[in-house]
C-alpha cells in the first residue's frame, strides 16, 4: 500500500442497486485499491443485504438508517 493511505467513499446506496453514481464509485474503488490504497465504501443499509462485505476486495460497511 502506498504509505498507509486510506480512503472512505460514502455514496447513499451501493450494491445491490446499480446505478451510473454506484458504476461510477465501484469503479474508481477498484481502480484505488489496485493502485495500492486501502479503499473502504460506507452506504445505508438495504433490507436483504449484508452489514458488511467485501467486493472486489474493496470492503462495503453497510449503517442503519436514523429516522
């Protein structure tokens, strides 16, 4: 990894829904982790998803909404 870099990329919805922003996203976190970055995305939780995951090696966190 390039000297410990860490990126966080927050986007309101992630896979499973596709959509240009999260094509978008998914491929710049891929592009970022290959270049040696250490690449997590943060999303709202869907109902039917995981909490967590990891997709193309680049590690989804999936919160809660807060009504």
């Amino acid at each position: 990894m390039i000297n410990n870099i860490k990126v966080c990329m927050l986007i309101p919805s992630f896979h499973p829904l596709v959509g240009g922003a999260e094509t978008q996203l998914e491929n710049l976190a891929d592009y970022l982790n290959k270049a040696g970055l250490y690449t997590w995305i943060l999303t709202r939780k869907l109902p039917d998803t995981r909490s967590i995951e990891i997709i193309n090696n680049v590690k989804i966190v999936r919160l809660r909404s807060i009504k």
